[in-house]
C-alpha cells in the first residue's frame, strides 16, 4: 500500500489530569478505519517504535504509538538490573489506565470505527498489551511481541502477572515467542496456551526456533532476525485484519 498520504502527528489527549502523549500515522481516507495502539518496551517511545507506527499506518491501520513516560520522560536505563529494577517499580494500574485512556481517545476520532480499535506491543509492551486486552475495556485484538509472562513476585505495583490474568482475555490474541528468549522460558508460553484452551479463548501463539528477545527490533543488530520479524510482521497484520476489518 501507498505511502503518499501517510499523515503523522504528536498527539496529546488527557487521563483525569494528566496529559498523555502519543504518536499517530495514518492514512487520508474517506472511511473510518481500525485503530491499533502500540506499546514500546521499557525504554519508550523511540524512533523504531514511530517508524513501527508508519508500517502499520501503510497497511491500513490508525496507529497510536503511545508515551507510557508522558509525565517523568524516558528512564535511564544503563544496565540490565537497571531495567529490571524500573519493570519492577512501574505501577501497572498506571499503564493499564494510561492504555484505557487511549483506546477512549481513539474511540472519539471520526476516522477511527471505535469498535475496530486493537493492541500491539515489544517486550515490557508485549506484556501490557496482553494485560490490556484482559482488563480494558474496548479492545477487539491483541498481538504481543515477545511480552514476559510471569512476575517473580506480585507486589501492590505489581498485583497481577500476565499468566494470572490470562482466563480474563477478552479478545482476540497473538502471542509471537522466540525460543531463545531468555527473558521467556518456554513453559511459560506452553503454560499461557494451557490457560487461555482451558478458558476457551481465541487465540494463536507462534515461536520462532533460533530467535531471541527483541527479534523484531531491526534497530538491534545482535538480537534482529530477520526472517522471523517478516514472518512475524506477517502473521501480525493478518491477525489484525481478520479481527479489526469488519
């Protein structure tokens, strides 16, 4: 698809007080159109996850790449336990509120069908875009990338893990697995199968043999695989189009 009248735009919409921030792409068009609300991973909303905006955008979707730091700004993140340290602390009632607040926004736009509106995410997104589609309300997909699964401990921030969640899942889901994730053990995705068949949940999973973590993320040489991202991609776009166009 065309590309010619891809439109862009730095987005702000509101949470009670709070002033969100996100980046839409999308295609002028005539007809209202499905929406999908991207997820970053822990380090926020990056350059890679606007140009994952613009792809979307090109296949026909408003994309919604959200700020999930729209008060505090992006983390430094030095080290792996730095990262680690930050998922841990980040309140999930926040995000899933910050999330709620956008599937509502997109919900008012007049090129956007409001029942059409799906969620997508990488790494830490991947697993809010799961817990999103068990606990917001509005969402008719959800594709994750590579979301973590299981919480070493639940704390008040941290209340319940995605695999508790999962009986909740209100829509559609694709779960996409790298079997080198090291982050993800493979139990933990057989366990998230097991789940969602026992609560008979539409859903698909997808692992891919010598992928790691952030398989998708071209930006990162070391951990980028390509045949996996376009398969991946693929599968995506599809799911959400199968779920979302109608």
């Amino acid at each position: 698809m065309t590309t010619e009248r891809l439109r862009t735009e730095e987005f702000q919409y509101q949470r009670g007080a709070d002033r969100l921030k996100a980046y839409g792409a999308w295609l002028l068009r005539h007809d209202r159109q499905p929406a999908i609300i991207i997820i970053p991973d822990v380090r926020g909303l990056s350059e890679h996850y606007r140009d994952v905006a613009r792809r979307f955008a090109a296949e026909g979707f408003f994309a919604l790449a959200v700020d999930l730091y729209s008060r505090e700004g992006a983390p430094d993140l030095p080290t792996m336990e730095s990262v680690f340290a930050w998922i841990q602390n980040l309140d999930d009632r926040r995000v899933l509120g910050d999330i709620d607040a956008a599937v509502r926004f997109l919900a008012t736009r007049l090129d956007v069908r409001s029942r059409s509106i799906g969620v997508t995410g990488f790494c830490m997104g991947g697993q809010y875009a799961l817990m999103a589609a068990c606990t917001v309300p509005g969402l008719a997909a959800c594709v994750s990338f590579y979301g973590m699964l299981r919480y070493a401990q639940t704390t008040e921030r941290k209340p319940a893990s995605p695999l508790e969640l999962a009986p909740q899942l209100a829509c559609p889901f694709l779960g996409l697995f790298g079997a080198d994730d090291a982050l993800i053990p493979a139990g933990d995705v057989r366990e998230l199968g097991r789940l969602l068949r026992r609560h008979g949940k539409v859903f698909q999973t997808k692992v891919y043999p010598g992928a790691g973590h952030a398989f998708f993320n071209d930006t990162r040489p070391d951990a980028f695989r390509p045949d996996a991202a376009k398969d991946a991609w693929r599968r995506a776009v599809r799911f959400l189009r199968s779920h979302l166009d109608h």
